[in-house]
C-alpha cells in the first residue's frame, strides 16, 4: 500500500514538471515566432505562466483534486495549441504530436483518479 501512495505521488510530481514545461514552450513560441511587443506577445508570455501556476499549487491538494486539476491543465494548454494563432504558428508535426500525449496523459490521469475513487 505504501508504494501505491508513493507511486501516485510520484505520477502527480512528474505530471506537474511536464504542465510546467508546456509553459515553457509557449515562452519559446513568444521570444521566437511572435513580434515582441505585440498583443499576441503579450498574451503568450502571459499564458506561459499559467500552467506553472496551475501544477505547482495542484501538488498541496488531495491527490484526488490534484490529479483532477493537472487533467484542467493539460486540457486549457491544449486548447490554446489548437487554436487559430497557436496552429498558425506551431508545425503540423507538432500539433499531432501534442494531441496524442494529450491522450495519453488524460488516459493515465483518468486511471490515477478512477484508482484514487476506489476503483
């Protein structure tokens, strides 16, 4: 049983680094493809920050709220790379990639929740 809670614990940890680091991807995509200054600049720079500001707080919650705040947070970051100036800007190549890990990442987090529920 206490590997269980470590292993969890371990999994929301490691989801948390990745919704960080999808942040940082938006910071390349501003500082690289957006004309500095401009409103879609801005916007990026700004919404690089949320995922951080998402994971990070997650891991002081419940692990049941944690994992369920991790999946809102892999979920609004996809939503923005799938939106007009996100496909505008990221390549093909990347946008399958990301839905597919995005798959993956609410199926495993959907496993940890169902687990955590008393599955």
């Amino acid at each position: 049983m206490v590997w269980q809670v470590m292993a969890i614990r371990a999994f929301l940890f490691y989801g948390a680094v990745i919704l960080s680091f999808l942040g940082g991807v938006q910071w390349g995509v501003a500082m690289s493809l957006e004309p500095a200054g401009s409103a879609g600049f801005r916007g990026r720079l700004l919404l690089s920050m949320v995922p951080s500001l998402i994971a990070w707080p997650a891991l002081l919650l419940h692990p049941f709220t944690a994992a369920w705040l991790l999946v809102a947070g892999f979920l609004v970051v996809r939503l923005h790379e799938a939106g007009r100036d996100s496909r505008e800007l990221l390549p093909h190549w990347y946008q399958t990639l990301r839905t597919l890990l995005t798959v993956v990442v609410l199926a495993c987090h959907g496993a940890v929740i169902w687990r955590l529920w008393g599955g």
